[in-house]
C-alpha cells in the first residue's frame, strides 16, 4: 500500500507542480515541506485536510482508504482517531458518505 507521502507527491507531480507550490500553500519553507514529502516528517491531520482540498480530493484518498481491500485494523484505528481528534459529527459523517455514494 502506498504511503501518504507517496500519494501526494504523485498527485502534486500529477499536476506539474512544484515543491515549492505546495510549500507555499502550506506556508512553510520549500525545504520543510521536502521532509514531509520524504516521509522523513509525517503530515497533521489538519495538513491531510487541507491538502486534500487543494488536490480537490478526500483525505481518504490521501491516506489510501479508497480501496475497502487495502483497509487495515491500523488505518482503521486511525481513521477512528482522527474523527474522534477532530470532534466530526457521525451523524454528519454518514450523510456525507450517503451523498458521496449518490454522484
């Protein structure tokens, strides 16, 4: 399974951006943000957030959750802890994956 370093930079490189873009976007210096994308430093939920709206994407996709076959108990554990981290509504969470499922 792909790791989520892996993941964003094949979708940055996807794009015909830069490094220094994203860094940018993420308001860090082009060299911080090179750590991350080496796996040497591992991105916040809030940095998979927004990143995830600025490849106009889901977390899920990010974090490899895309394929219910490359689910694991670990990534499920920490998909459980962000929700809880983040204080999201699972009444609100499930009418989201409703509507996805819809388009």
């Amino acid at each position: 399974m792909k790791k989520i370093y892996e993941t964003i930079r094949d979708l940055r490189e996807d794009r015909d951006l830069k490094q220094k873009d994203i860094a940018d976007f993420l308001k860090m210096s082009r060299t911080t943000y090179n750590h991350y994308e080496l796996g040497h430093t591992s991105f916040t939920a809030d940095m998979i957030v927004d990143l995830a709206h600025f490849f106009n994407t889901t977390p899920n996709v990010l974090l490899n959750f895309n394929s219910p076959n490359e689910i694991t108990d670990i990534n499920l554990i920490k998909l459980c802890n962000f929700i809880k981290e983040k204080n999201i509504d699972i009444e609100e969470l499930i009418n989201l994956i409703i509507c996805a499922k819809k388009i």
